[in-house]
C-alpha cells in the first residue's frame, strides 16, 4: 500500500516541480480564463441583459480550456526524449500514473481557480456571501471530471497525427454529462435564476441545486473508475 | 444472404410505410414521422450498445475481427443518429414551431451524436493499425458512459419530448413493429456489409505495410 503511496507522490511531486520551474502551463491557462471571462462580459454588456446569468457558463467554459490545455501539457512533456517509454518502463502500475497525472491536473485547476474564480465575480458582479461552501464543492468535482477524461484522453491523443487538436472535441464530447449539471449549478449559485424556473422544462434532470450536485458527482465517480482501468491500455505497448 | 437481408428489410419498411399512409396512420398528421424517427433511435442505440460490447471483446482477446465490428456499427450507428436528428428536428418545427429547442432529450440526442463523430474522427487518425484498435476500444467504452443517459432521459424523465402518443389500432402497432424490425434488418445488413470490406481492406494492406517494414530494417 505505501508503495502505491510512494509512487503516486513521486510523479505527482515530479510533475509539479516540473511546472514550477518551467511556468509555462499555469501562465498560460491563467491568462487564457481571465480573457475569456472579459470577452464574454463585453458581449453580456452589449447584448444588455443581465449579465450575471452568463457568470455560471463562462466560469465553465473557462475551466474546461485550462483542464484541456493542462491534460495535453501533462503528456506533452512525456513525450520529449521519450520520457514515457521510461516511466513506462519503471515497475510501477499503469494505474497508479493515472492517479498521479490526474491529481497534477486537479491541483493546476485549483490554482487557476484561485485568480479566475474572482475575475469572473469581479466582471460579472456576483455575489456567493454564504454560498462559498457550495461553490467550492461545484467547482472541486468539475475538476477531477474534467481532469479524469482530460487525462486518459491526453494519453490517447499523443498517439495520434492530430494530437493537441483532437483532445478538445473528445473531451468535450465525452463530458457532455457533467456540463450540463455543473452549469445548472453554477447559474444557481450565482444567478437570478430561480430553482423553479430551471427545473420546469430545460433542464428536468438537474433542477435543484442538490441534483444537479448529485449527478457531477456520480457521473465524476463513474469517469473515474473507467479511466483507471483502461488508463494501463492506452499508453502501455 | 445478405441480398436476402436487403430484401426483406426493403419489404418491411416498405409495408409499413405503405400501412403508415392508409390504415395505420395517426393524428395528428405530423405525428406520422414516429415510423421513422422511433426505428432510427432504436437502431443508434443498438448500434452503440454493440460497438462497446465489441470494444470489451476486442480487448479481452485482441481479435481483429472485433475492432472491425466495431467500426462498422460507429458508421451504421451515426447515420441512424443523423436520422434521428433530423428526422426529430422536421417534427419539433411541424409540432412546436421550432427546429431545435435546449431540452434535455434533444441535447442528450445532440450529444450522442458529436460522441460518435467524435470517435470516427479519432479512428480515422490513428495511424498505428495495429494500436488502432485498442485506442478505439477504449474511447468507445468511455463514449458509452453517455448512451444510458441518453435512453433513461427518453424513457422516464417529463420532458417536452414525452411520449404522449398511444397506439389505439392494432395496425398501428403492427405497422410500429414492421418499421422498428425493417430499421433494424437494414441496420444488421450494413454493419455485416461494412465489416466484411474493413476486414477485406485490412487484409490488402497488411503485406503493403510489411513489405514497407522490410525496407526499413533493410536500411
């Protein structure tokens, strides 16, 4: 079990301390997030609506750019030298990498979080005063679902002719179920936007606040598991 | 015997077409589309179902013949699922007056749909054959996460799209049953079809690809 433990923190330690370094991933996502929340608050502006219902979806969209770029970096810099063929090589279960690489991934959403967070409640004058909880946990699942198929496909991906271009449409596609309860999430959390009103026709199936919880996270333990599995066929030979 | 399965799907949908327009039709008119739109949407979701149990079987025992299965009901399966969207797009804007609206079976509909070009897309560009297979078996199993969703939100979930409409003649439902069996008939000839010339092309290339080895280690 400690093993399990020791090599799990080894690549995880490695790979953040390989960030840490070089600074090109969080720089980059930081900046990405923080434009796309400005963009879409001057196109709220014009359009002239409230601009607060758009908070939730942008927030998301944000999010789901920097968990893509971060999941393909993640193995982007595997692939210089070879460098996967020897972790590879090491006696370490494929698994276990997984879980390494997915928790990498986690904590970069986090940080990210940390600045973009704030810029899109800035921009879009929200306010979540005693609701911090619930947006932490909001926030927290959609990083490990977007993380979870974010590094199983990165590994798929880098075998590919396409490579980086493909990851965004399959991760987008796969994550699909865990989208749309997580922007019902976030428009409740941050919107004008009434349970009733959600729950009546668009979206039956995450209504309430709590369903919609529910459903990221059973569809995150759901990824998860399947992404452990098969994690060891993708990138093994 | 497969011009056998051509011709008795042929028949079948034919009949229950032909039932569909005189003794089996239903009111409202626009109604009528559920003998085409109900087969599509079986035979997607049957296709998918057997792409991921032949995902699972191509893994367990690397056999080729799987992957090609598999493959073949991705393609059969997109194409009833661009019937089923469109076909569901034409009723939305006869009955509701709109082409597309964001409810939940439509945009799990939609979604089922992007996965499956999704994975074509990836199937067409791998070059490596032989890991093609295994990379394409995973996607797919993943992709299938998505395909109980999207059966559950039909069935049991109130929805705008809910199905209201009851048979109330028994040449209603038999024409129901002729249309879902043709659909599916046509459905098994295609994969067949499609399979045995995947397989058929993997055999042409196979000495092309060794004899291109062969240089290779030569040099």
């Amino acid at each position: 079990m400690s093993s399990i433990a020791d090599t799990i923190r080894a690549i995880f330690v490695k790979d953040l301390v390989t960030e840490f370094r070089a600074k090109q991933l969080l720089p980059t996502i930081v900046c990405l997030g923080v434009i796309i929340a400005w963009i879409f608050r001057i196109a709220a502006q014009a359009a002239s609506v409230d601009v607060s219902v758009a908070a939730g979806a942008v927030l998301f969209i944000a999010m789901l750019f920097a968990g893509i770029l971060a999941s393909d970096k993640g193995f982007a810099v595997e692939q210089e030298n070879d460098c996967i063929s020897s972790l590879l090589l090491a006696p370490v279960d494929a698994g276990d990498i997984y879980i390494a690489k997915l928790l990498v991934n986690i904590v970069v959403l986090c940080i990210f979080e940390i600045v973009t967070v704030p810029a899109v409640l800035i921009l879009f004058k929200v306010t979540v005063t005693g609701r911090w909880l619930r947006l932490i946990a909001v926030l927290l699942l959609g990083n490990i679902g977007i993380s979870s198929v974010g590094t199983l496909l990165g590994g798929i991906v880098h075998r590919t002719r396409a490579a980086s271009s493909l990851l965004s449409v399959l991760v987008m596609a796969v994550l699909m179920p865990i989208m749309i309860p997580a922007i019902v999430a976030l428009l409740l959390l941050f919107g004008p936007v009434v349970p009733q009103a959600v729950g009546a026709g668009t979206f039956g199936i995450a209504g309430d606040f709590k369903t919609a919880i529910g459903y990221i996270a059973a569809f995150d333990a759901i990824f998860v598991t399947v992404c452990w599995l098969l994690f060891g066929l993708v990138v093994g030979d | 015997m497969r011009l056998l399965f051509w011709c008795l799907s042929f028949c079948l949908t034919l009949v229950s077409g032909w039932m569909a327009l005189s003794v089996a039709a239903v009111e409202p008119a626009e109604y009528n589309i559920v003998y085409i739109h109900v087969p599509a949407a079986t035979c997607s979701l049957v296709c998918f179902t057997i792409l991921f149990i032949c995902s699972i079987q191509h893994l367990r025992t690397k056999n080729q013949m799987w992957d090609h299965i598999a493959a073949a009901c991705g393609e059969v399966g997109l194409v009833f699922a661009t019937v089923l969207n469109a076909t569901g797009s034409i009723f939305a804007y006869a009955a509701w007056g709109v082409w597309w609206t964001p409810s939940l079976r439509l945009v799990s509909s939609a979604m089922l749909w992007f996965l499956y070009v999704a994975y074509l897309i990836l199937r067409a560009s791998l070059p490596d054959q032989q890991r093609k297979g295994q990379i394409c078996a995973v996607f797919g199993i993943i992709a299938f996460v998505d395909v109980p969703l999207v059966y559950i939100s039909a069935r049991y979930i109130p929805d705008i799209h809910w199905p209201k409409i009851g048979f109330d003649s028994i040449w209603q439902s038999v024409a129901f049953g002729l249309a879902i069996g043709g659909a599916l008939l046509l459905a098994a000839t295609l994969i067949w079809l499609r399979a045995d010339i995947l397989k058929s092309l993997n055999q042409i290339s196979k000495p092309a690809l060794s004899k291109a080895e062969g240089t290779k280690y030569q040099n």
